[in-house]
C-alpha cells in the first residue's frame, strides 16, 4: 500500500536493526542481513553501534539485552498518578504510584508528583541495571500531541493546559525526554502489543469513552493527535444529556455514570457520590453476580447501546479484534455478549465479525502504552538511547 | 509511532530507492544514499537493476523516467466499465471505456468488456513507449480485496461474485497482475495523492455513501479490506427506511436518492426512473442555482445530514481533509457549507476543525487510485515491474 515515505537515514538502518531484533529474536549478523536487506558489512557496523549503546549482546548470535533501555508512561489519573517502567525486550516491567486528586490540585503540584514517581522509578530501572530513554506523560481527554498540550480534560478540570512544559519546568528534565499521549490511545498501543493483530480497536470505558484504533500495526493518531474521541458521537438524538450539553452523546449512554443510574433503583445507596468508582463497580459485580434483575437489566442495556456504538466503529474501520478495557473489561461477564449481540447484527456482519474480548492488561494499560512509546524512542533512535545520553541522576527527587 | 515492521528483503531496498526518487526527484547516487541511509555502494547496485528494467536513466543524477511502467485502474460503474492508466512519474494519464449495464450483464459478459478495455488501453501504453505493470479492478460495495472477490454489491446485483478469477479465465491475464479494490478506497488513494495531507477522509456519494481513509499516509483497509463501510452506519432511530431493511442508515439520508426526494415535490418529474443520474444532477443544479426554494432547502437538508456523518467520523479520525467525492462534488455549491457548519459544531470541534472541500478529480477519482494502486506494484518490487516481465500482447482482444 502507499506510504508517504520520509527520507531515511542512517538513524532509520539502526531503528530498522533494533527492531528486527525485538519480532525476530537472536539472530546471526548474515540472518540479520537477510531480515533487514541491508549489505553485510552494514549490518556489522550497526551491530557494533548498538553494542556500543549497551542494547545488544554479541555472542555468536546478536540478541537485544534485557533491563538495559526502559521506556516510562506516568498516567495522570482522578485519584493517582502511576508510572510503568518496561524494559526493551518487554520481559520487565516495573510500577510506582502516588495517591492524589490532580483535580484538586494546581497543574505545578501535579508536575511535582509526576516528577516524585517517575524519579523513583528511574531509581528502580538503574538498581535493574538500566537506564530511562523516554518518558511518556498519559492523560485522557483531548491531548496534543505536537505541543505537549492537554487542551481539554473536563474530570481533571483541565482546559489549555501545557503539561510537558510544565512537568519540564518542575523537574527539570529535558523536554526532548518527554511525550504526551491520551490514556484510550495508548491502551490500544499496550493492547496491540499483548496480541499483535494488524487491526484493532480498543474501547476504554471511565466516566467518559475513549477509543484508540491500530490500522495495519500502526497507531492512528489523527492530524492533531486528537483521533479516538468517540465519546460525543452523537447517538441518540432523544437520549440522555451529556455534560457537553448534547444529548445522545455515546458517553452519556455508556460512561461509569450512565452504568450506575442503568443499574441503580431510584435513592439507591450506589448512587452516593461518596463512594468511590472501585467501591461502586465492586456493587455493581455482586449484585449482577447475584442475580440481581435491576443489575442485570441495566448491564445488558449498557451493553447494547456499547454495541452499537462499536457496530459503527467496525463498520467503518473492520477491525479484526475489538478490546474492552477499563470498566468496561470490569464487567466483562455482562457486557461482552451485548456488544458481540449488535456488532453481528451491524451492517457488515457475516461478512467480517471482529472478535470482542475484554483487556487482559487492566488498568495498567495506558501506561504501559505510555512506556512503549518512549521505549519506541530507542528504537527510532538508537544512537540517542545510551545509557549516557541522559543523566536521570539529577532529575530532583 | 510503532510499527510492525515485516521483513524487508533486498524488494524492500529497490522499492525504497524507486519511492524516494519519485518523491524526491532526480539525484546523485551519493544524495540517495543519504536520503535512503544505505550504503553507496548499494545505491549503485540497485541503480543499476533500476537501469537495467528501463526505469531509471542515469545522466549524472539519477531519474525516474517517465511512460515507462504504467499502473490501470479498471472500475465497473453502473452505466459503464472505465479503464485509467497512470504512468510512474504520474505526469501521463490514458483512458478507455466501454458503456454497458453491468447489472444486467452475466459476470462473464462484465468480466469480457473489463478485458476489452485493458486490451484497448494496454496498447494505448505500449504506443506511448510503455507497458503495464499491474491492474486494479474497481467494484462499488464490500469488496474482499484478498480474496478477489465482490462479497456485496447490490446496485450491481452481486453477491460473492469472484470477479478477479473471472476476469483471470476469460481474458488469460495472469493472476498475479491483478488485484481488487473498493471505489471510495482508491478514490481516497488518488485524493491523497493529488493533495498529500497525512490524514485524509474522503466521502463518495452515490445511490450509497462509501468513505475511504488515509491514516498517516496509509490508506486504511481493514481486516478484510472492509474499511470505509459507512452507508449504513445507524444515523437516525426513526429516519427513512433503507435498502437493508433498516432505519436511518446513513445512505438511506444522503444517498441519490434520498437527494431526489429531498428535492423533488410529490409527482415531479425528477422522480421519473427512466432519467438517468447525469440528467438527474443537472436538473437539480438547474433549479438550485435559479433559486428554486425547495431545491435549496432540500440540499441544505442532505447537507447538514452528510456534516453529522462527517462529524462522527471527523470525531473518531481527526483528518486534515475531509474530501467530498461523486454527487457530493458536483453540488459542492450547496453541499460544502452545511457540512462545514455540522463539523465546526461537532464535538471537536475549535481543537482540530478539519478543511472541507469538493474533490478536483471528478468521476475518474476511484480509476485513478487504481491504477496507483497497480503502479505501487511497481515501488514494492521494481524487480518484477520490467517491460518483459508480462507478455501483454497475448491478452485477448
């Protein structure tokens, strides 16, 4: 198929090694040759540059080392801030976490937490023996990627807010280490990664939906970055009121909240504000689990509208395999068979019915989507990824 | 960003070279070694192989030269089989035709008129100094692009058609030179290629609505090369009925017809079936651009019902473009600003409002993109694009 082809360099022959390595495993420098079209000798004078790097072990074979380049993903989330270190041949994969409410708290405080969890990650990747060359800052809402900007985030109360420069400025780590990346996005990338299929469409349910959506191996991003803001498509023109002031917005009818008054009867006890979304769906679980009718009914309706939101979704895009993650994956029990009940029915139907399953990765997808897309700067550029590139030493603590 | 990256192999090398002098132009071996990262001496190598299939000339710097493979695009439209021929360097177009009624033909009878014209055409490209390197045939409807089959095609009355091996068995062209492809996609294809912008959605009306993708320089395909099968995304709970049997799919809102009824009073003689959809669109520009009250607020309705669709699918896609093809395009006068107003309105909106235009290429865009697709043949394995690699002369006449 087309591609709009940049000019590669000699940036792109190292990208082009190093990732071989990671789909081929160990391989000798002729094998290599063969995999990649490169000229023999090309591929010796790579090798010896990624061993230079640290990211290669020469023994016979060419094999990439375990615990030496770590990419990091820092989810900003309602109640934490949790970072996901993953090493580059994806054997480990390390956690840190602060509890807060960035929404409650100035973006510079937030900055400052981000920074907190990701300078004691850093230290855990250096005591595994490896070194951070990329962090990928994670938020939901409508995130530019180009600027480092989270322009719209309404449950963090977020609006044009630079967070890359923030986060820059708080902790002092350079800019060119850090990306931005919304949550749906990169659970898709994480989800991908889990179970490579050319095409995927991944649903995160919260408060809001979010979608990510992997065409033919490759993350679609949108001109803006903004692609998989599928939350107000407008579904139903006499539906429920959205907090965007549409009515019939997808979210509306699907989002955590729709889920609760879908399944609660009215004054019901679930409906206290006060108790918090685990809380709330461990409720939710029990009483469906129970068979509880009101628990069951509401679930299977949320299914059904989730379905014909995702009929829309795959009719346009035919994806092999949708993946349910956040509440959603949650409630798997209840909610899978609706949706698989309206996507067969869609309009493509016989035709091409992707499977629908649940994420296996729970919550900490879009982290550790975040932390494959830094992990994905050593690959693109593995001349910048030493261990001495960066001195995270100095990040402040 | 990520990708699954297959195994380049010396294919690779040639069509990277070949791709980076269209896209860069004529250029010394040493300025192609930069631009590809390759080695020098392998520039030379596979300058040479270039040389020898008579597809570059070197003079100093090395170019592409023109008429020399040319890629066709056959499309079987509902009044007529259209054949495209684009060379390499896209700076020569040839065409053929052959009006029939493919609905009321057997798939042998279409299948012989589709070898007619590539007869017609192919000896069009060899007295312009060149010969074909690959043909796309073009189908409306759910095409199964691997499998070379038309799984859906109602306005053609097909279902499960296997037209490549048809045409394969009634003209003795050989399989491998052909391939099969949906119109909105290569519509798409070909917009893309006129204006370049990475993410591109472009929307075909006709009696049905079909969308075509480009994500990031890739044109979608999907699973099963489904991708872009919107007419019956579920639009309005109570609108009209479709041809599905469903309601308020979207084409049942924006299709031709849905147009004529918009536009047309109770026993007007638009609504006579013996006219034909040239004279159709002629009418009813005729009345819009005089003025006529319900012309207008007709085509305002179809318009702001095709800015919801769009906006859904701006929602999701986040392209530059959105490109209005086939019927939309012709009435663009009074299509374009209520789908503009639907998509400034839509959820996105200010953040990422995508530019909103009526195609430039007219009814040749899906045959254009066919053949671009037939000439990638020639980038993906320039070894295999040489003038005696078919023998074109024995394709029958």
């Amino acid at each position: 198929m087309p591609r709009s082809v940049g000019s590669p360099g000699r940036r792109d022959t190292l990208a082009l090694l190093a990732r071989t390595l990671r789909e081929h495993g160990p391989a000798s420098r002729a094998r290599l040759a063969v995999l990649t079209g490169l000229p023999k000798a090309t591929v010796s004078t790579l090798v010896v540059e990624l061993a230079r790097r640290g990211l290669v072990r020469v023994a016979g074979r060419v094999e990439l080392l375990p615990r030496t380049a770590f990419g990091i993903g820092v989810e900003v989330r309602l109640t934490r801030v949790v970072a996901t270190a993953v090493d580059l041949d994806g054997g480990t994969r390390l956690s840190r976490q602060a509890v807060c409410e960035p929404a409650a708290l100035r973006v510079e405080e937030v900055a400052d937490r981000i920074g907190w969890v990701i300078a004691e990650l850093s230290a855990d990747v250096r005591a595994a023996g490896g070194w951070v060359c990329g962090i990928t800052v994670v938020a939901p809402g409508l995130i530019d990627t180009e600027h480092g900007v989270v322009r719209l985030a309404p449950r963090l109360r977020w609006r044009e807010v630079a967070l890359l420069d923030t986060v820059a400025a708080r902790t002092g780590l350079p800019l060119e280490l850090l990306a931005l990346g919304n949550d749906a996005n990169l659970a898709a990338l994480a989800e991908h990664r889990a179970d490579p299929v050319p095409d995927l469409l991944c649903l995160v349910g919260d408060h809001g939906v979010g979608a990510g959506v992997v065409a033919d191996g490759v993350l679609v991003r949108g001109a803006s970055g903004y692609a998989g803001e599928v939350g107000h498509m407008a579904l139903e023109p006499l539906g429920p009121y959205c907090a965007c002031g549409r009515r019939g917005c997808w979210e509306a009818c699907v989002g955590f909240d729709a889920l609760l008054h879908a399944v609660a009867a009215p004054g019901d006890p679930l409906l206290d504000p006060a108790l918090d979304a685990a809380e709330s769906l461990a409720v939710v679980r029990a009483r469906a689990s129970a068979g509880d009718w009101r628990a069951l009914d509401g679930l299977h309706r949320i299914g059904a509208a989730l379905g014909t939101g995702v009929a829309i979704l795959a009719t346009l895009l035919n994806p092999t395999a949708v993946v349910l993650g956040g509440y959603f994956a949650a409630l798997a029990e209840w909610l899978v068979e609706p949706v698989r009940a309206e996507v067969a029915a869609g309009p493509v139907a016989a035709a091409a019915v992707p499977s629908v399953r649940a994420s296996a990765l729970g919550a900490s997808a879009a982290g550790a989507g975040g932390a494959l897309l830094a992990l994905e700067r050593a690959f693109d550029d593995p001349a910048r990824s030493g261990p001495d590139h960066h001195d995270h030493e100095e990040a402040p603590a």
